[in-house]
C-alpha cells in the first residue's frame, strides 16, 4: 500500500505541496469548504490521477458525476507518474458549490510538484545495489529471501592503527607488500582457511562495508528548500557507523556522518548527480541483546512557515541485518599451519615443517618471545568468516583466555582482510 499524507487546501489562498513518486495525497475537500458550500467540483492537470472518495467508494476522474456531496468523509486523493520539470508544474482546483449552484462559492488551488526520493541497498542479495519491489524494510533468512547484509569492520586496514577499523571514526586504507609471518619453529594450530590473507595489496577500507544509496530526482530547488534527513533509531545508533564521502573519491574527504552519538546527517542532494552513496560498516556481531536487524530512514522535510516545526513529507527505510560470525568447520582442507616455538620442540616444528610443505601449506610461527611459553594457540583463538554477497573475509574469534599468548590475536593476526 502506497505511503499517504494528508494535505490541507485553503480558499484564502494557494496551497504549493510536494508530491514523491508512488506515494499518494489525500486532500481535506470538507476542512477548507466555506460555509455555505454543499458540493464540490474537481479538476486536475493532466499528470495528476485523482480519485474522489464518497461513501466508502473511490472514483477516478473524470467521471460522470460533475458535482459531489460535501458529506462526511468525502476525499480527493491523488497520485502522480511522473517527475515534474519545474516547480509547480501540475495542478489541482477544487471548486465549492452552495444550494443555488451557478457560480462557485470558492476555489481552492493546489500546486504540485513530483520528485523521487529513495534510499536503497542490496537488498537482493546480488552484490551490487539496485532499486528493487522487495520490501526494503524487512528481512528474511533463506535463497528464497531478501534483505541487505552488514558485516562487522573488525580487520585493521592500516597496520600503522593501534585499533580495528571498527573502533574508529574514519575511514582507512593501506597498499604494502605482504610481510612474511614465518620465524622460529614452533607447536601448531591447523587454520583451514577463511583466516588471513596476505596479498600484495590490501583493500580499501571501504569495500568492507555496504552501499547505501540515496536517490533524489526532481526539480533540484526543491531540495534546496526543503530537509532531506538522513536517520538511525537511538537503539541502533551504537551498533553501526556511516560514512560519507560527497562527490569525492578522496578517502581523506569521507567523514562518519551516522553512528554512535550522531543519529542524523542532514543529506544535501547535488545539482549534478541523482546519486549519493553512504557506506555502511557493523560495530557489533548479533546477540542475546542484539539481533542483528538495523534499520535506516531517510525523511524529506517540509519547510515550515516562521515559528512552526518542519512536517515530514515522506520516509523511505532500509533495514540490514548484522552478518553473525561463523566457524570455519575442522573438517575443511588446511590451507596455513600456525606453531608456536618453545623450549626443546625443534624437532617437533620440524617434522610439521616437512608436513606442512608437503602438503603445500605455508607456516606461520609464532616465536618464544611472543608466545611466553604458551603453545595452546587453539585454547586462545578460534578460527571463523563473515560474509556478505559483496565480500568475505576471516575473522578470528580471541577467547576470553588470558595467558602467554593473549595479545597473539591483535598483535600478530589483526591485519587487512
């Protein structure tokens, strides 16, 4: 069911009102009627669809009754198909009648304009963002469902950051060469893969989070005059971060606009393009206090006249849900071998040295120094993934463990991707 708002008409003077595409208006006929009038008349320009309610039937216009009661609970409603070029192109006249008829006691006009307003994601699932007839705000499980998926930023894209991309407010990115992870021998800790990956380059910071995309089509002084309001619920707030960047690919230009204490960003649409694109990032994984869902709104302001608070004209909203992390199964083929090297297991590293290049697995060792004579690497790490249809990458569970190896996770595991 399409979006509804109430619009009041004046007799007294012309009534201008925005109209978003594949929402519908419905006009207060009997609250500006002038006293005496007992039917009205309505007429419309050719790209408005109107429909004039009457004991509980709704009539489209035109039809071949010319004059309509003005009985309790008559309404004109009307919707519009298409954009407006300009400001105000498109309009409705409602024309009020007394018991003689003849000439009208009063009119009342209404201006329109038609704009698009949209908030999208991939809510298909396709990896890539889309305007879609899913409902964008709910979510369902299953290759059958719908919905966009969130993943938690919990790698660090900069090795020069001393925390995860997800406790950070800004948006980071880092192009090196892989370091080499092997050192002295070591005990061991099978990683089938979904773990670490070390590749020449890392990835931008941006492409572990997901596309929000704002479309706003229209005459663009209407934009300029009224609010475009970007929003978050205050229980959410916490659980994700916004970024946005404007018209520029500088990662140095984008800025979290949405998240933690900031639960609104006021959107200011460019003259030039229809399009802008947030980027979206989850703080924390789904559970007992969390489900996971995160919804988002856009809302498109009326200006108020002075002393008045702006009216909300529409909302349109987007939920995600929060990717859980996930075990890598043991079960899976190895692709790493982890040891950690402590007194007098030379030999042991050794012959898993040989088994490892055997089964063409790279060895990471984790030395003496770093371990503190602590060899339980799967006591203080668990190996998991989390996925979205636009990416996958490995994260690394720390346990609640604190002995030698407690600082191995951040210290030594926490890298891009």
């Amino acid at each position: 069911m399409a979006q509804q708002r109430r619009v009041q008409l004046s007799t007294q003077r012309p009534t201008s009102t925005v109209c978003v595409l594949g929402t519908e208006l419905s006009l207060d006929v009997c609250g500006s009627a002038p006293k005496d009038a007992v039917a009205f008349h309505v007429q419309g320009t050719p790209g408005v669809k109107l429909y004039v309610v009457h004991e509980t039937q709704s009539v489209k216009l035109p039809s071949s009754v010319c004059r309509w009661p003005l009985a309790a609970g008559a309404e004109v409603l009307l919707a519009m198909d298409a954009l407006s070029k300009d400001v105000g192109d498109e309009k409705v006249r409602i024309s009020y009648f007394g018991e003689a008829g003849g000439v009208p006691v009063g009119r009342a006009m209404l201006y329109l304009t038609c704009v698009d307003v949209s908030l999208d994601t991939d809510a298909s699932r396709s990896g890539a963002v889309s305007r879609t007839l899913l409902d964008k705000a709910t979510w369902t499980w299953g290759p059958d469902g719908h919905g966009a998926i969130l993943l938690v930023n919990c790698d660090r894209d900069d090795p020069k950051a001393e925390t995860p991309d997800n406790r950070d407010t800004a948006v980071r990115s880092y192009a090196g060469t892989g370091t080499s992870h092997t050192r002295n021998p070591t005990f061991l800790c099978f990683s089938p893969r979904f773990f670490l990956s070390y590749t020449p380059f890392s990835t931008p910071d941006l492409k572990d989070m997901s596309q929000m995309v704002l479309r706003t089509r229209g005459p663009h002084t209407i934009f300029a005059g009224h609010r475009l309001l970007l929003h978050v619920d205050f229980g959410d707030a916490d659980k994700v971060g916004v970024f946005y960047g404007g018209n520029s690919i500088a990662l140095e230009e984008y800025k979290h606009v949405l998240g933690g204490s900031k639960l609104a960003y006021a959107v200011k649409p460019s003259r030039h393009q229809e399009e802008s694109i947030f980027y979206v990032e989850g703080l924390a994984f789904p559970d007992v206090g969390f489900s996971g869902l995160v919804a988002f709104h856009v809302t498109l302001l009326e200006s108020p006249e002075k002393g008045l608070l702006e009216t909300p004209i529409f909302t349109d909203t987007v939920v995600f849900r929060v990717a859980p992390w996930i075990m890598t199964p043991n079960t899976a083929a190895p692709l790493e071998v982890f040891v950690c090297s402590v007194d007098n297991n030379e030999d042991f590293v050794a012959s898993v040295g040989a088994l490892a290049e055997k089964a063409k697995c790279p060895l990471t060792i984790c030395p003496l120094l770093e371990n503190r004579q602590d060899r339980w690497i799967q006591d203080e790490v668990e190996f998991g993934y989390v996925q979205a249809p636009h990416k996958t990458f490995p994260v690394v569970f720390d346990s609640p463990r604190d002995r030698g190896l407690k600082d191995f996770p951040v210290k030594s595991i926490l890298v891009s991707d």
